[in-house]
C-alpha cells in the first residue's frame, strides 16, 4: 500500500513499553507548548469547549431537571471574567438580577437574552464561528426538557381539564 | 462538515458517527484497509455522505483521560476515495477534524490528538493538518487544533 498516497494511517502502538515512553516525551513536549500559549488562546479554546458543550446538548437532548442554560451561562461568565458583577456591568444588569438568573431563583429575561446574544457575538469573534440563536436554543430546549422530563407531576390535572375524545 | 467531490468540485454535506456492529459486519478489509472488528474495543467512527448509509472512512481512536489526549489508532479513507484518483476529498481531513472537536470538549486548552504515521506520510501530516513532532508522534494541541477545527466547520 502506497501510504504517501492514501493518507492511511495505522497508529497502533507495538507495546505498552512503547505506548509509555512516546508519551513522556510527547507530555514533556505538550506542557512546554502549554507554558507558551497565550490569554487569548487559552480563551479560545475554552469558548470552543463551551460552544461544542451547547452543540452536544442540542443535538442529543436528556430530558432531565437539570438547569442546562445556567450551568453553560455560568461557564461563560466564569471563563471570560474574574468576577460575576464585572460581566454584569459590561451587560447593564445588576449584580442582583444576574445572581438570581444563575441561581435559578428567576427567568431571564428577553432584554437579557438579547444583551446576552450579542456579548457572546463579539466573545466568540475569537474562534470565528458562532449561532446568534444557540442561547435561546438551549433555553428553549431545557424547558421542553423539564416539561417532558416533570409529565407525571403536571399530566394528571391536565388530562382532566382536556374535554375532546381520541377519535381511536 | 463537507466533502468534495473532486470531478465536479460539488460539496456534499457529511454526517460523522459511531460505527455499530451491522456496519462492523459490512466493512471490509479490501475496502477499509484494516480489519476493524479488531478495533472494536475503542472508539470507531464512521463518516457518510448526509443521509446515504455507505461509509467513506473510519477512525478509530483512544480517548487517554489522563495524558488529556485522543489517540488516533487507525485512520482510512474507503478504497476509492484515496489516492490521485480519489472520488471524493476532505474525508480524512473532515476524520480529524471531528476527533479534534471531542478532544477540545473534554480537554479544553488541554486538548490534543495524536498520530504516528510511517515517515514519508508524517511531512504530509505535518504540512497539511500543521501537525506538531515529537519523536515518532505527531500531534495537534491549541492553537492548531482549533484552526483544523475551525478549517472543516460548516459555518460561515
């Protein structure tokens, strides 16, 4: 087989000897390049992580209780600034009503949706590409996951108010 | 994430999944290069054309939590689509790229994929996918794996 040609690649290791003395010298390699790598791109791949992270969770739903919005907010929050309230003030919220989105106590509201769209714009300019949508997406997506995931507590009391027949 | 279809430069959209054990049955050595029953132990994945079921390339690759690295064991194209009178490109480079996405979603700035091609494949490696040496291993870390990452996405 003509590998040059193929672009085929058998990587296996020979042994675990081999395994473990590649990757020391490759870590050794890894933590130098690490040490030279600066703010920003360190941001970037964060971003990265972030953006894949809500990627992941729109492409393969878990109806679940869990509050996905505020977990990837407080992600992105905590990646870009040193304290909470700085983000609040670069977003004109304050620091209260921002605690009480990322705690779960209240609903963001659509002014916040819409400061919060364009701050990630300009943050995810870093890494070039980003879905202006993805924030209601996950929001929207976390709250018919917690409908479908909470069908036993509301479907009851439902059912009965609900007067028309299945025609089955 | 796109492939090229190289008489007519048209661009079809990909889909880039786990392989399962009907597709392990119908994949072929002749084909496929490796014998990827082998591999199934690790993760294998399968790259088609958007809603087609043939499968144009494999990777099969180890995910190293502690080193926070992905390491790629085996890396093919399907028969037809290698060499200079490949149907389709961009299958290993959309392969790779895919990897890189789930090494930057567990590790962050730590992320890193790693091969070990023979040596006269390693200078294609390193200058197409700006593959870093060490040793007999080339790898990609921050910032080039973002860029790969970034290079195969579809969006604008």
């Amino acid at each position: 087989m003509n590998e040059m040609a193929n672009e085929v690649v058998d990587s296996r290791y020979s042994s675990s000897r081999e395994q473990r003395d590649e990757a020391q010298q490759l870590m050794e390699k890894r933590k130098l390049r690490m040490s030279k790598l600066s703010r920003a791109e360190v941001f970037k791949a964060k971003l990265m992580q972030l953006k894949l992270q809500m990627e992941e969770f729109l492409r393969a739903p878990v109806y679940d209780n869990k509050p996905h919005f505020t977990t990837f907010l407080e992600t992105y929050i905590d990646t870009l600034y040193d304290k909470r309230s700085e983000f609040a003030k670069d977003i004109a919220v304050t620091p209260v009503s921002l605690s009480q989105v990322l705690n779960n106590h209240r609903e963001p509201k659509e002014e916040f949706m819409l400061k919060l769209m364009v701050h990630s714009e300009r943050a995810f300019k870093l890494i070039g590409s980003f879905h202006k949508k993805i924030w209601y997406q996950v929001y929207f997506q976390e709250k018919i996951n917690e409908t479908m995931a909470s069908q036993e507590q509301w479907r009851p009391e439902v059912e009965k108010k609900i007067k028309f027949e299945s025609f089955a | 994430m796109k492939i090229v279809e190289v008489s007519s430069n048209k661009k079809y959209e990909i889909n880039i999944s786990r392989v399962d054990k009907a597709d392990l049955d119908t994949i072929t050595s002749e084909r496929h290069f490796f014998d990827w029953k082998k591999e199934k132990t690790y993760e294998i994945l399968k790259l088609t054309i958007a809603g087609e079921k043939d499968i144009l390339g494999l990777v099969s690759f180890e995910c190293i939590d502690e080193e926070k690295r992905i390491h790629i064991r085996l890396l093919a194209a399907s028969e037809e689509n290698v060499g200079k009178d490949k149907i389709y490109d961009d299958i290993i480079g959309n392969l790779l790229a895919f990897v890189a996405q789930q090494a930057v979603l567990k590790y962050a700035e730590w992320a890193c994929i790693s091969l070990r091609p023979k040596t006269q494949l390693a200078e294609h490696y390193i200058t197409k996918y700006k593959m870093n040496v060490t040793g007999m291993t080339l790898s990609l870390e921050v910032p080039e794996i973002l860029e790969l990452i970034e290079r195969y996405s579809n969006e604008d």
